[in-house]
C-alpha cells in the first residue's frame, strides 16, 4: 500500500546553544538524495558525520546523515535523516536543497500516515503518536504510549475476534434453514453473545477513562454559598486563585483553572453558590454554574460538614449527574476527622480546605475519577468511544432480534457491529476518515 513520492519536512528538536534540526525524508528516492547532499554513500543504521553541500557545492553545515532502509524504517519505506545545527537559516537552507533534488514538502502527518499505509501501525496506534506529542502529563503520556505499544488495539482485536466468530456461526447456520432446527435457542450461541457484550462492555469502560486521561478531567465546584468551594479551589492549585469571604454570593461567575494534579491534567470550575437569589447578576452567575455543571465529567459536591442536610438547590442541580463526589469541607470546625465513606449515592470525603486534613484522600479520588489510578491504561478518543458505543447498540440489536427468532436480522446487527468496531484500528476505513485523523498531526509526524 505504500507510496511512491519522496516528501520532507524540517523539525527543529531544540533551540539556543547546541540545539539540533533535523529535516527527514522519507520514500524510494530518500537515500539518492542523502547521498547527493552528504557526497557519500549511506550504509543502513549508521551514522555519519559530513558536510551538507547543496547543488552548486557550497557548504551548508556539518552533520549527521542516518539512512533507515525499507521496510526498517517508521514509514516502512527508505528513511533518510539529516541532523544539523538546529538554527532556522540552516534548516531553511538545506531543505531548499532537498527539495531542488526532486523531494517535496510534507503533509501534516504523512509520516504516520504513511507508516499506518505500509503495516507498520494501525490507526489506533498512529492516532496515539499524535496524543503522545500533545500529552499534557505524565499520566496521559504512559497512556498514550500504551496505545503506540499496541494494548488498545489487542483489546480491540480480541472483541472483534468474538464478534467475527460469533457472526460466522450465525451466516452457516442460515445457510441450512431446511434443517428445521431453531439454532437461534442454542446456548453456544447465547453464550457466545452474552460474553461478546461483557468483554466490549469491560472495553467501553477503560476507552472513556482513556479519553478522560487524555483530554483531561472537567470537574466543577458546585454548593452552597458559604460552604468553602473557592476555598477548595484556592488548596488544589496551592495559591490563591479565588477570592474568599464570609459574605454570602462573593464567587457570581465561573472561574476556571488548568491544573496538573500529582500528574493528571483537570480543569477545575468553581461556580456561584447555589440558591434562591433574586439579585439579577448572581442569578446569572447560577444560571451559568448550572449549564457548567451539565458539561462535567465530575460533580465536586461541597458540603458544610456542621450541616448533614443537602440544600434542595444543590440537590436539584445534582439530579441525573451521574459522577459525583460528595465533599463535606470545613470538617475541623465540626470537630471531625477526615474519612472516606462509600454510599449510595457516591463516595463521601470529609476533609477541611482551610487546614488541609483530608486533600490527600481527595487528590486520590480526582486521579482515580480521571483514570489515572488503573493499571494498563490506555488513551482513547472520542471516535473510539462513539465507535465502541454504536458496537454495543449493534449488539443489543442483534440480541433482540435472536429473541424473536430472526435470524437474518441479527447477522446483519453483527455485521454492523463488526463494521464499527473496525473503523477504531482501521480494519475498516474510509479515506475521509483517515484524511480527517492525519490532518490533525503536525508537520513531520
């Protein structure tokens, strides 16, 4: 499947004193052109000190030339990598020559397109190469490199195994319908889609946490006034980011803070105390922290801790938010000590923002919510996810079609099943889909 065009891009790795700029090319003519520009021949996997010359044989720098031969490359073709002193008047210079020897300017992700293109990657694996690079902690960036390992398409992979297996067995079985057997009651066959589901279910569960991780955890402040949540704030980003008072109605609008927290990215929101107010701009700032409240991934219930009672208003914002965290802050003045209970509507922590008793079990719950906590992560994307979710809709189709004995129905429910979960590693694409993947990428990847 690879391509026949020679194509280059520029990437200056580091800048200031001893900074180093790479220009690599990458197809059947990489390697004619290395050679030209080095004036000598390359040896696979051997690094080479000369001097660049361009056309007319004027000096550019003195390098490094490296040649990666096909198919022991990235992009499973002919790889040539040119390493110069990274200034831009350098880089600029010798990709001028290269691209007067016949090569061109790269695409955004033509490189990693051209990998996935040659069997070197599956589009899973290509797409965590770019959240590799985007990675924004520590945590995000073991997940992405999971999926470059390959752990998010061999789960992926196993799953679609079943649901092949599973789909063959129901095609040959229609294929003898004169045998009067209803082989749609067979229990291999239940059993077979019953264990499908529970391992794409198992799937769908660590991919979200996967995109959580890498797209970070948008967790929002939401209480009463007064109950300490810009207090709460102000201890997770460890400064003084919002302003506290014991008037009632101080925080009106949204204030929103990027953190790294113990090496997981969250987006934290505090918002207007929750309450009855017929002052026009506080009741704006409620309208506001009820429409923030919608979008979260997770709903940081702050309590007062002298107070077991949820204010209705917090308890009506809080209908149909299915992750919350109960907080139950300013636990010192109710001469209480910090614990963690697990009940029915969630986890309860009891801890005071002001004194710092109990943070450390809240830290753990907000890496544990953002998936930072599991083992194996891996990341995801929001295609992934919706692809994994039109998969177990395909499923519970084909499983209520197996109920009422049609048979042709649900092979058809498998087979779109198989089609969606195919498009996450590629098995099954569409060149729109892979334009729209690589467009995102930057030049040289």
């Amino acid at each position: 499947m690879g391509t026949s065009t020679d194509t280059i891009a520029a990437i200056a790795t580091a800048s200031g004193a001893g900074g180093i700029g790479i220009v690599r090319l990458s197809g059947p003519r990489a390697r004619a052109i290395g050679e030209t520009l080095a004036g000598s021949t390359l040896e696979s996997r051997r690094a080479l000190h000369r001097c660049f010359r361009d056309a007319v044989g004027d000096s550019i720098d003195d390098g490094i030339a490296l040649y990666f031969q096909a198919p022991h490359s990235y992009t499973g073709e002919d790889v040539v990598e040119l390493q110069v002193h990274g200034s831009t008047p350098v880089l600029a210079q010798l990709l001028r020559a290269c691209l007067a020897l016949g090569a061109r300017t790269a695409r955004p992700g033509e490189f990693t397109e051209r990998a996935f293109l040659n069997d070197k990657l599956d589009l899973a694996q290509a797409e965590a190469v770019a959240d590799l690079i985007a990675a924004g902690s520590e945590a995000a960036a073991r997940a992405a490199r999971r999926s470059l390992d390959g752990e998010f398409s061999r789960r992926v992979q196993e799953v679609l195994e079943c649901l092949t297996r599973l789909r063959v067995l129901v095609e040959a079985m229609l294929d003898f319908p004169e045998e009067g057997i209803d082989f749609l009651a067979e229990p291999h066959i239940h059993e077979g889609l019953t264990g499908t589901v529970a391992a794409l279910a198992q799937l769908r569960r660590e991919a979200a946490r996967g995109l959580r991780l890498q797209n970070g955890l948008h967790a929002v402040i939401v209480g009463a006034p007064n109950t300490g949540k810009s207090s709460l704030l102000n201890a997770l980003a460890a400064e003084d980011r919002a302003i506290v008072a014991e008037i009632a109605g101080t925080t009106r609008d949204l204030l929103r803070e990027s953190l790294d927290l113990d090496g997981v990215c969250l987006t934290l929101v505090d918002t207007a105390g929750l309450r009855d107010s017929t002052d026009i701009v506080e009741a704006e700032g409620i309208r506001r922290a009820r429409a923030e409240l919608s979008r979260a991934d997770l709903a940081l219930a702050v309590l007062d801790a002298r107070d077991p009672e949820v204010p209705q208003a917090l308890a009506t914002a809080l209908q149909g938010q299915t992750a919350v965290l109960w907080l139950h802050n300013k636990a010192d003045l109710a001469s209480q000590s910090a614990r963690t209970e697990t009940r029915a509507d969630g986890v309860h922590l009891w801890l005071s923002a002001k004194t710092g008793i109990g943070m450390e079990a809240l830290h753990s719950a907000l890496r544990a919510a953002a998936g930072a906590e599991g083992e194996g992560s891996f990341s995801a994307r929001a295609r992934h996810v919706a692809a994994l979710d039109e998969t177990s809709a395909a499923l519970d189709r084909a499983q209520a079609r197996m109920a009422e004995g049609q048979g042709e129905l649900a092979a058809e429910e498998l087979r779109l099943g198989q089609r969606s979960l195919g498009e996450i590693t590629g098995v099954l694409a569409a060149d729109d889909l892979l334009g729209r993947i690589f467009s995102d990428f930057c030049i040289g990847k």
